[in-house]
C-alpha cells in the first residue's frame, strides 16, 4: 500500500513553487513592460529558466550520486 503523506507534500510543494513561479516571472515581466525592450526581456528569462533547469539537474545528479556512494538503494520497488 502506498504512503499517501508524502504524495500530498510533494504535491502540494510542486503546486506552490509553480504558483510562485507564475506570479514572479508575471511580475518581472509587468515590470519589465514598463520601459524595457521586449525581446530583451525574454531573452534574459529564457537564459533565467536554462540556468534554474541547469541547476536543478546539478542538484539532482549530484543528490543520486551521493545516495549511491553512500549505498543506497535508489530502486523503484
């Protein structure tokens, strides 16, 4: 039987950051609207979003490779 905690809390914490994503980069760009070149502008959030994807999949290798190192199982069951 599946845990059903860390479904909801994972859940909910994707819900969040992608909210507050949303709302940030909508702001950004609202303000970015106010005197700034739009291309320019969604230039500098594309290499804004490379970078975070970039960096998450740093943390993601980096968090797997530990937990390997360390002998951990990392299987799905």
């Amino acid at each position: 039987m599946i845990d059903w905690i860390p479904v909801v809390f994972i859940t909910f914490k994707v819900l969040v950051f992608a909210t507050c994503m949303f709302f940030a980069i909508k702001w950004h760009y609202d303000q970015g609207k106010k005197g700034k070149d739009r291309r320019a502008l969604l230039r500098t959030s594309g290499k804004v979003a490379v970078i975070f994807i970039l960096a998450l999949a740093g943390v993601l290798l980096l968090a797997f490779g530990l937990a390997r190192m360390l002998g951990m199982d990392m299987r799905l069951p």
